[in-house]
C-alpha cells in the first residue's frame, strides 16, 4: 500500500508526488487521461512559478521553454511596459505549453520514485467507518493510502463526492484561449489589454515556437461570451500580427477559474486539497499554477512531517495545519485580490483605474507587486504591509 495517493497529474498533483517521492515516500498518482494531453491555459508563468520550477529541479534551460522580461499593459491608446520586480524572485518569466508542461511535470515525479497510472478515473472516495478518506475508488479497481491528495481540478470531483462544493461568496471567472501562428511569438513581455471589459482583460503570450497563445480571462463575470469577446477584440488588432482564422493553430477552448480559495475546507481527515481543487488562484489576475506548484510544495512538507510523527494524534494533529499554511501563504493577497475584482466589476471603476494605472508607471509597478503577490518585506515594505493588513480569509 502507497503512503499518499495523488488523484490527478496536473501541475499541483505533480510537483506533490515529486516533492513526496523525494522524501522517500511511496507515492502514487491516479490520472484519468494520458499524457501528453491538452488544458486550457495562459501558458504564462510568473516569477513566483519559475522559483517553484527551480525548487523541483525542473531544467529550464532545455529546449521549448521561453522566457520572458515582465508585462506589457495597454488601455486605449496608452501602453506601459513593467519589468518583473526585483524581490527576490528569479528575474525572469516563462511560457512553456501546457500540453509540454504538465507532461514534464508528470516525468519528473516518476524520475523522482513516483509511481503514474494513465487512464485511471477516480470515481468515488472509500471511507473508514468514522468518516476518514482512506483511499479512492477507480473504473479499474480500488486503491487505499493513509493519505489522499485531491488535486483532480476545478471540477474536483472527489471534493464533491465529500460535499465540498464551491462557495458562493468567491468568484468563479472564466478564460478561453486559441492559438496562432504570429510574427510576435517572441514577444519578451507578456501583454495584458486592459480595457476589453470590467473585471477582464485580454493577453497575448509569445511561445518563442512562432505561435502566440492569445485569449481572454473574465475575472468576475461567470456567464458571459468569452468567444464573442476574443472575437470583437482580435478583429481589432493590426492584421500583420496574425490573429485570423487562417493562421489558427488550434480550436478555441473555455475552461472556469475556481478563485479566492473558492472550496474549503482545505483538509478533511485523509484528505487534502491542491491546486484548481481547492480554488487557489489569484482573483486579481487569474494565475493560478505557481499557486499550484507552491500548495503542492506545502502540502508535501505536511504530509512527510505527519508521516514522521509517532502516533496517529500526533500525525492527525500536523495534518490539520495545512489549511492554515495555505492561508498564511497567500490569504491575504487573495483577499485583496477579491477586493480588486469586485472593485473593478463597476465599468466607471474599471475605467478610473487603468487610466491613473497606465499613465503612472509607479503605481502600476506597485500593483504588479502588490495583485501579482510578488512582494517582499525586504524589497518593498508598503506593499508587504498593505498585503499583511488584509485578513487571510
């Protein structure tokens, strides 16, 4: 029998197994699909996920990864370009697809002692007679571990099948993505349009592989057409960039942003929640694998400890500190974050805001740090106080 079962293969799932298997523990992960495979995704890493790559010993350097230099912003006519801050993060962005990243990631759990069954779809928790998760039933069978991971997506399936469903008071947003082949593939900015509707924005992403992964991301506004939106927007971008259909390189794909720790709680007795599953991705902006890799990281160290302890109170009492590892990680910016995606659901809001922005280049480096949860307390100590001030909610 496994010490931990990973349900799910996605970048959190992943890096946890890997993390586990490093530690000396038999980890085992259960995916429902086989790899390579495709997600729908910015393929836009910030330096908070580069620094967790770096951790996993991920080669960055190999060939098909891309990096960038920060993040251009443009409203209207105004256009502002913001190098990623220096605190203490790696300097550096990066775009690798997710149909190669989550792949790589995958590889390098098993590299690391993880065992990786393809094809297998979890259907249902197995339960002990007081309630504990202590395994997961599959179409192929059953498997049993003192520890789950739950790191199965926005959906989170097993989370349901537990009653953790999402909470109506976090948003849940909406992205759609399509990518073509462009002459600005290597672009060295992420670029963010900020004017396209309140609570959203456009981005265009340079692979470096002569495609550009281009969509939109609706952070508050669950029902609207992200299609007709990506539409409008690239029939009005200069036809020498190559956004038409002609140059499509793939079919539009849609897929929900579970934000603000929009399923809770984050630990049930043997369980444990990771990634899009647990709702951890920033409400200010959308990015949600570095918050992944980073949940992934610390439910890792949990689970080792526990494991290490002597007696079952002892590992049951470790296990109970990861939702509040999480919540002193990143509540905070995601509370403001949730502020932020309220704020700017107001058009006249919206408007206000990417006008000051966009003209004062100090202000929005300071929001970068600020939404972008890039700040350090050494690097930057109004933006680290700001954030300490919100509560970890």
């Amino acid at each position: 029998m496994p010490d931990v079962i990973v349900v799910g293969a996605g970048p959190a799932g992943s890096a946890a197994a890997c993390h586990l298997a490093r530690s000396g523990l038999d980890v085992r992960v259960l995916e429902k699909s086989a790899f390579p495979r495709e997600k729908v995704c910015g393929d836009g890493l910030t330096p908070r996920a580069v620094r967790e790559l770096h951790d996993l010993g991920v080669d960055i350097d190999a060939p098909g990864w891309f990096r960038n230099r920060g993040l251009r912003l443009i409203a209207g006519d105004r256009l502002l370009e913001l190098p990623w801050p220096d605190t203490g993060y790696p300097p550096f962005g990066l775009t690798r697809t997710r149909h190669d990243f989550d792949d790589i990631l995958a590889r390098h759990a098993v590299a690391a002692g993880a065992t990786l069954s393809q094809n297998t779809k979890v259907t249902a928790p197995i339960r002990d007679r007081t309630g504990r998760v202590t395994g997961v039933r599959t179409d192929a069978g059953e498997h049993r571990a003192p520890i789950v991971i739950a790191a199965d997506g926005a959906s989170s399936r097993l989370s349901v099948a537990l009653g953790l469903h999402p909470r109506r008071d976090r948003p849940i947003g909406t992205a759609a993505r399509r990518y073509y082949r462009s002459p600005r593939h290597d672009d060295p900015y992420l670029e963010a349009w900020l004017d396209l509707v309140p609570a959203g924005y456009g981005w265009v992403f340079g692979m470096g592989d002569g495609t550009c992964n281009v969509g939109v991301a609706l952070l508050r506004t669950a029902h609207a057409d992200c299609r007709r939106l990506l539409d409008d927007w690239l029939a009005r971008t200069p036809p020498d960039w190559g956004f038409t259909e002609e140059n499509a390189t793939s079919p539009l794909h849609g897929a929900a942003l579970p934000m603000g720790y929009s399923r809770r709680p984050h630990y049930l007795p043997g369980l444990l929640l990771t990634g899009d599953s647990g709702g951890m991705i920033n409400p200010s902006n959308g990015e949600g694998i570095a918050y992944a890799l980073e949940a992934a990281r610390i439910a890792a160290e949990t689970i080792t400890t526990a494991l290490a302890a002597p007696t079952p109170g002892q590992r049951e009492r470790i296990l109970y500190t990861y939702p509040s590892a999480i919540r002193q990680a990143n509540g905070r910016p995601f509370t403001l974050g949730r502020a932020f995606a309220r704020a700017i659901e107001n058009p006249a809001v919206m408007r206000a805001a990417t006008r000051a922005g966009i003209t004062s280049p100090a202000l929005m480096r300071f929001a970068l740090k600020l939404l972008g949860n890039l700040t350090d307390p050494s690097a930057d100590r109004l933006a680290a106080a700001l954030t300490r001030l919100a509560p970890a909610s």
